[in-house]
C-alpha cells in the first residue's frame, strides 16, 4: 500500500488545511494510506493526523521569529519528532505545503530530506519561500527577493519582526539551504506565482502549476438564501460578500469601508472572518460575521450573496473568487497578483486597484444585468476548470510520476 505523508500548518481548516485534506480524501479513495502532519490548528480529518510540536515550541518559535526575525528557525525538538516520525511511517512520497507558522525548522527538515532520497513535493501557497521574510510583496512592488533582500520594508508584517533585521541572512541561508537539495519538485497553484518562482532562488527546481479546486459538491447553489438574510438582516437588499481568513490592508479592508460610504442603500457588504474587535469598529453599511469553518453555511452565503468581492491587492490564486463561482455567483476583483486569470466577462469584472469609483459602477452594472445573467458561467467555469476532485488529481498523478509506480497501483 501507498503512503503519502503531507506537511503542513493546519489540518482541514482554512484554504491551505482544506487542500491538504482534499488530497488526502483523494488517495485514501485510491486505497492509499494518507498521513497529515500539522503545527496549529485542525478540524476533524479523514487522514491519519500528527501534531507538530506543543505550546512551548509554538511560543519559542513565536519569540525567535518577533524579536530576532528568525521565523523558520525555531522548533528544533519539534522538527527531530517529525523527522523520527516520518523515519517510522517510512512514506512512498512526502508532501510539503506551508511550512512557515511558527511550527518547524525548514533547515533541519530540508537537511533530513536532502538526504533520504524520498521524493518530496512542495506546494507553494504564496512568497515566503524564496524571501528573507516576508510572504507577499506585490503591494508595495519589492524586487529585492531576486537579488538579495535587506532591510526589509514588510519587517512589521507577518511573519512580523518588531526588533531585529535578519532580512538579508535569511535569504542566503535559505539559497544556501536549497541549493543541494535535488530530490524536490515544486507545485504553484497560479500562472503568476510560477513567473515570480521562475525569477527567484528557487528556480532551478522542476516547476509545476496545478491549480487550487473547490468542492463543488460542497460549494454549490444554496437554497438558504432566504434563511441567510433574515439571519444577518439583509432583508430586500443586494448582497455584496468578502471573505477571508485573516483582514488586513493587504485584504482590501481600508477599500470595502471607503466603499460602504458610497454605495447607495439598498446595497450592504457583508465581510466574514472578522475578529471581534473588527467587528466592533464596522462602519455603517457592513455586516461583520466571525470565520467559520462550516462549510455549508459559508455555501449558503455565497449563494445569497449577488457579488463576491475580492479586493485583494496579493492573491497567489483567489480561493473566495472560485468558491463564489461554485455557488454560482460572479466576482468583481482587483488587477492585480493571480486573481485576473480567475475572472472572464462571462463569471465578472476586473478593475484597478484602490479604484473605488470604477469598483462602485463595476457594482453597478453587474447588478443591472442580474445575478441569473452569470450564474451558469460561474457553476460551470468552477465544474471545468477548478473541481477539487480533478485538480488534485493531478496531484496523484505526480506522486506516481515520482515514486515507484507499482507502489501506487
């Protein structure tokens, strides 16, 4: 039987967590044998999971990362278990996705791994790798991760460095780390993350692109919308959605409050995954609903919803763009990263950055035409090109590719 072992930070909870668990559902569909291996959080799993690490080796990792800018470094005893466990469960291939989270030492793991000769893939979530700290950059057009980052304008950012620069160190440590390593290929789930890989230390890998995938038996058209509004107190009003794991500038926020200001009152935004303090300080026009991971209700507000919004300015691929087609909703975003690729004429628009006035009549001609004018593009757009079941797929695919195909059949 076949054995795949996945890395990553979370388990069946957020985007990341939910694609390894997809994948996971995959191979055990294939008779496989699946095992998740996991720093922060998880949800129930159909996988055999493993937790990396405990409370003191999350804090110390936490204060290395805050204070020294050592994020990725921290985590040594957790990083020894992991490596003893996998040692033990003796995978046919490991998987990695993100690695970064205050959970494991990327230099220790990358040493093991160089050096075990099994086939490893790394899935690319976004930035961090081929940077000396940060995980995006696209909103302020750095350029020194191909170079040599220094002095580094996003230190106070996650993975937030409050007193020490080690920006410069810690992009050649990890050039350094990957040069010997032959036995890695890499996976990016966008067209334009590929581009920047293509120009970064990570470059001489094998790349592929396999897409991120939706569940569409899961994400699709709800018949709750009615339910939905009178929950939330939308009533009669056009539904304008923003969904996100974490809200920040980077997110839009600052643009879906200047947008509230101008949109006319039968309209309202709804934004979920808010914290409660960000709830607290909504202003007039926005309905703040708190992350959830119950993936029938965030289909149901989907479905309800007449716009998906995703003023991202720094997507590597743009999952709330592709679940809201699932449910049949079109999406307006921002012209920027990874996230025009997602949207054709027919599934929504895309408009410039900050621009709130286009963003404004973008609104408004897509509620002219009516929800109904894109709901089929959008559910067979999500069904064509980004159903989970074949996307990851194509993950299996690989795995035999690169392991010992008898193994796998």
């Amino acid at each position: 039987m076949a054995v795949v072992f996945q890395i990553n930070s979370g388990v069946n909870i957020g985007s990341t967590g939910r694609i390894a668990e997809q994948i996971g559902k995959c191979c055990l569909a294939k008779g496989w044998e699946s095992y998740i291996a996991y720093g922060r959080s998880s949800n129930p799993s159909e996988s055999k999971t493993i937790k990396i690490g405990n409370n003191l080796d999350f804090f110390s990792h936490v204060f290395l990362s805050r204070c020294l800018d050592k994020h990725g470094l921290g985590s040594l005893r957790a990083t020894k278990k992991l490596i003893k466990k996998i040692k033990e469960i003796k995978p046919d291939i490991v998987h990695l996705h993100n690695i970064h989270g205050y959970f494991i030492n990327y230099v220790v793991l990358f040493r093991y791994l160089s050096k075990s000769e099994l086939p490893v893939i790394w899935t690319l979530h976004d930035c961090w790798a081929f940077t000396g700290h940060c995980s995006y950059f696209s909103n302020i057009k750095c350029e020194k991760w191909k170079v040599g980052c220094e002095k580094c304008p996003k230190k106070k950012y996650y993975p937030k460095s409050m007193i020490i620069d080690r920006s410069k160190r810690n992009y050649f440590l990890k050039k350094n780390t990957y040069k010997s390593i032959t036995n890695i290929t890499l996976v990016v789930v966008s067209k334009w993350l590929a581009s920047l890989v293509n120009e970064s230390i990570l470059s001489h890998f094998t790349l592929r692109i396999i897409n991120n995938g939706v569940d569409v038996d899961a994400f699709l058209p709800s018949p709750n919308t009615a339910l939905i509004r009178e929950k939330y107190g939308i009533k009669n009003r056009h539904m304008l959605i923003g969904v996100a794991t974490s809200w920040s500038i980077s997110k839009g926020w600052d643009d879906y409050c200047s947008l509230s200001k101008v949109l006319p009152d039968n309209c309202v935004i709804v934004l979920i995954g808010l914290t409660r303090n960000q709830m607290r300080s909504l202003p007039v026009g926005i309905i703040g609903i708190e992350r959830t991971e119950n993936v029938k209700e965030l289909a149901s507000l989907y479905s309800t919803a007449d716009i998906v919004l995703n003023l991202s300015y720094q997507e590597t691929f743009g999952m709330t763009t592709v679940e809201g087609f699932s449910c049949g909703t079109p999406c307006i975003a921002y012209n920027t990263t990874a996230s025009p690729d997602l949207i054709t004429p027919e599934t929504g628009l895309v408009v410039e950055p900050g621009n709130i006035e286009q963003l404004k009549c973008s609104i408004e001609e897509i509620l002219r035409k009516g929800k109904i004018y894109y709901t089929h593009n959008c559910r067979r757009r999500a069904e064509e090109l980004y159903n989970a079941k074949n996307q990851y797929q194509k993950y299996l695919q690989l795995y035999m590719e690169l392991a010992n195909k008898s193994t796998f059949c």
